[in-house]
C-alpha cells in the first residue's frame, strides 16, 4: 500500500430526499414511506447508499447492463468499488481489494439544531427532521387520484457530513481517482434515493477538503499533505492527480 487519499465534504439536499427506512408507524393516518433515521430519529445518507450509487453511475456510463463484476485490474469499477466474490475464485481477481470505503453521512449539527428549533427555512417542518408530501397516482382514463400516500423526505438545505477513504495500493491506483470524481459529477446530474424522475434527490458537493497521506504519515503521525480545499465545481482533476502523484513519490519504488 503507498497510502490514502481521504476526501471530507459535505452533501448539501437542493431538493427533498427519500433514501427509504423500515415501516415504524402502523397507525391509521400514518406515514406510508419513511426516510431512514438513526436510533436517536435523525435522518442521514447511508454509506452503502452513496456508494452503491455512484457505482451504479459508473457502469451505465460505461453502458453496463448488469453489475460489474469481471475483476479485470484495469476495470474502474471492480478496481474502486470492488468485485463479488460468489462469481469469481478469489485468484481470478485482478483488480484486488475495494479501494474506496464510504462512510454513513450524518446530519450537519448547526443544520440540526436549526430543524429541531424550526428555524430559518426549516420553520415550516412538520416533523423534527423531515417534512410530509403527498402524492397521487392519476387514473388516465378517469383523471382520478386512485393511490393517495405520504411520502416522508429530507427536505431541500438539509446538509450532511461526508468521509470518503480511498485508498491507493498500486501507482495505478492514483490514476483511477479521476474516475471516482467523474461519479460525483455524474452524481450532481442525477439523484440519490428514490422517485429521482419526480424532482427528488438532487444534491450538491461542496466545501471540500483532499488530503493525500502516505504510509510514512501513518508511521510518523503526520496529519498528510492537503491536496485541494474548496468547491467540488471548482476543482482541477488533472491538477489533483499530479499533486497525489508528486506526494506519494518515492512510496511507488
């Protein structure tokens, strides 16, 4: 390993979202479908989510039809995002281990508190954290509503902490991080969450930070060299990946 490159933002809500949770209220007049909470009922993006999406980008980018899993070394999508094991022997694997891990993305506290006093845009809240929207399903033939539902979501502002780990076994591996940053964009074009063709999920990267930490960080506890700060529409990928490679030096020889 020659080290990791660490990407801390944050994921800012520019219409509501509806990333599903388990059904919690089965009484009469209760929401239909819930948002997914923690323990303590506060919303947030599940890293499996994220991840599971920008993947899912990458593979109808490259006109996959089915999940990748061919486990080729030079494959962007096995190389970052890994292989399932259950259709190929462990040694048919070139591509190695998942590069990129992704962490849950909890609500951002000033955010939070701003929801819980229903402050600022959020005064109008019905719940907590989230707001209620109906939805129909319109009758072609009769132009009557046949599916009235609630529909909980995470309402447009909401902003979550986001932790990205992506780790750079081989040089290759410093190249292929252009591709994880081509899913963020694609990502910023799409949706995360559900009923996306109906204007939700939308979402913004902003305020990022890259750090690059090589393995003689890690054994001297350095904190890593800062490879880019500031707004993800602003950033140079090229200029990204030659500071990563300049850091990380010597560690590939």
């Amino acid at each position: 390993m020659l080290g990791k490159i660490i990407i801390n933002g944050q994921i800012k809500a520019l219409t509501g979202l509806a990333i599903g949770g388990s059904k919690s209220d089965m009484t009469i007049g209760g929401i239909d479908n819930n948002v997914i909470k923690t323990s303590e009922g506060v919303p947030f993006i599940p890293g499996s989510s994220l991840k599971g999406k920008l993947r899912s980008l990458l593979e109808r980018k490259n006109n996959k039809e089915k999940i990748c899993n061919c486990g080729k070394k030079d494959c962007e999508i096995c190389v970052i995002f890994g292989t399932g094991m259950k259709s190929k022997k462990e040694e048919e694997v070139e591509a190695g281990l998942t590069r990129l891990y992704v962490r849950d993305a909890f609500l951002y506290d000033p955010i939070k508190k701003e929801m819980e006093n229903k402050e600022g845009i959020f005064s109008n809240l019905e719940l907590a954290y989230t707001e209620v929207k109906w939805e129909n399903t319109i009758s072609r033939l009769k132009g009557k509503a046949n599916n009235p539902r609630q529909q909980e979501r995470v309402p447009a502002g909401s902003v979550f902490e986001m932790n990205l780990i992506y780790n750079l076994m081989i040089e290759d591996d410093i190249d292929m991080f252009k591709h994880l940053m081509e899913a963020m964009r694609l990502l910023e074009d799409d949706y995360i969450g559900g009923n996306g063709s109906r204007g939700y999920g939308r979402i913004k990267f902003e305020n990022l930070e890259i750090i690059c930490k090589k393995i003689a960080d890690y054994k001297e506890g350095n904190s890593g060299t800062a490879i880019y700060s500031g707004h993800f529409d602003t950033l140079d990928q090229k200029e990204v990946i030659q500071k990563i490679k300049e850091v990380v030096g010597d560690e590939g020889q």
